[in-house]
C-alpha cells in the first residue's frame, strides 16, 4: 500500500509554515529533536531563506514538504552546503501520524539522490540524538556510516543527550544507489 502511493517533495513555502510548526511542537518530535524555540515569524525567516531549487549557484540552504495521499505529512532539508568543499547536512521529520511506514526514508534517499548529481558533491551528513532509533534506522538503510559521537551536545527537553553524527561519501552511495532503486519508485521530486 505504501509502496505504490506516490510521494512527493514540493518547494516549501511561506503557506506551508503552520504544517511545519505543528510537526515541530509533536512530543515525538520534541522528545527526540534538538529544537531550540522559534516563533512562527522565525520560521517564515528561515523558509524565506530557503531555496527548493538545486540549480540556484548562490543557495546554501533548501527546503520541501513532504505530501503523500494529498496531505503534508513531513518536510526534509538541505543545510550549510559548501560548494568547496563539497559537502551538505540533511534533515527531516515527519508528522508522527506517519511515523514508522517507511515513508521517511522514501523522502529521505529521493533527497540524497538529487543532492548526489551534483557534480561537485563528496559528502552528505547528518546528526540524530543518540536515542533516535527511527532516525538512525533511515540512515543505515540509505549507506550512511556513524561517524562520531559528541557527548553532551544536544539539550532536549532538560536533559543533556549524546549527538551521533552520520556521514554518506559519494562512493558508498554510488555503491548503494542500484539497491536503493525501488525506494524511489513513486517518488517524485525534488525538481
Ligand atoms: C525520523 C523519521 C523521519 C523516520 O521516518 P519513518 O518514516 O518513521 O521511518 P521509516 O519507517 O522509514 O524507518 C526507517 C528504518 O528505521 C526503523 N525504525 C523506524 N522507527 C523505529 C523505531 N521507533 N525504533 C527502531 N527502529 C525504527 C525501521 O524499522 C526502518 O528500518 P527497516 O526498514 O530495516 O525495518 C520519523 O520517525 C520522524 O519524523 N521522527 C520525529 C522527528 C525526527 O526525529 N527527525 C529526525 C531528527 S535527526
């Protein structure tokens, strides 16, 4: 059933921050997530700032929602890129009515995917708290390799987390991208 209903990344837009800043204030987002407080106009900053466009040569930091059964249901990002040194941090999180259906890695490799065909890219990273089984379950099944651990880095909700750090180099992936095809049947986007 999950498997055959497309997915897709769309740009994120100015309309699409309630549906963000519900996802963030879920206790299964707050429990797990290192999120410092922001009011809703800080998130229109921040998806303001972001670009959905891939080609844009000036953009470091981008943004989609993710929709599915014609609902947003989650959204992923693409941070602090460095064209030097050829290297992105992704995000995400889903909407928890979602959780555990797979769904987030669909969303997850079709955006690990796209930031692959830049030419100029070696390295996709990203950080979970050490807590964060489903988090950590995406990224083993899409190559990444955990990399490190920084004690102590994440504050959530009072309490002093360990924050894992996870990495995927461009040959791993190009290694795992045929293994990887069917997840990204139905996937549409990012464009
Ligand atoms: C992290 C998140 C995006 C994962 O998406 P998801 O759709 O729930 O995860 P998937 O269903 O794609 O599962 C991925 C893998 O992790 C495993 N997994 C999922 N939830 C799990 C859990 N609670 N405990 C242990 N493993 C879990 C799955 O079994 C799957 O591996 P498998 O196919 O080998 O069985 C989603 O759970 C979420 O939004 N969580 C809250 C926000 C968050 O933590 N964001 C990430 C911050 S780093």
């Amino acid at each position: 059933m999950t498997a055959s209903t497309p997915l897709r990344l769309i740009p994120a837009r100015p309309e699409h921050v309630d549906a963000w800043w519900a996802m963030r204030e879920e206790p299964a987002s707050r429990r797990l997530m290192p999120l410092e407080p922001a009011s809703r106009e800080s998130l229109l900053k921040r998806l303001a700032e972001s670009s959905s466009n891939l080609g844009d040569p000036k953009a470091t930091s981008f943004r989609w929602m993710v929709e599915w059964e014609d609902r947003l249901i989650g959204t992923v990002s693409a941070r602090e890129l460095s064209r030097f040194h050829g290297r992105v941090e992704v995000g995400y999180m889903l909407h928890s009515a979602y959780h555990g259906r797979g769904l987030g890695t669909r969303a997850v490799a079709a955006v690990v995917a796209r930031l692959f065909d830049w030419p100029f890219l070696h390295r996709v990273w990203l950080t979970t708290a050490v807590d964060n089984h489903a988090s950590q379950g995406v990224a083993r099944k899409l190559g990444f390799s955990l990399e490190g651990v920084m004690r102590g880095h994440y504050l959530i909700e009072g309490r002093r987390k360990d924050q894992q750090v996870w990495g995927l180099v461009r040959p791993e992936w190009e290694a795992r991208r045929e293994q990887l095809a069917p997840l990204l049947e139905g996937t549409l986007g990012p464009e």
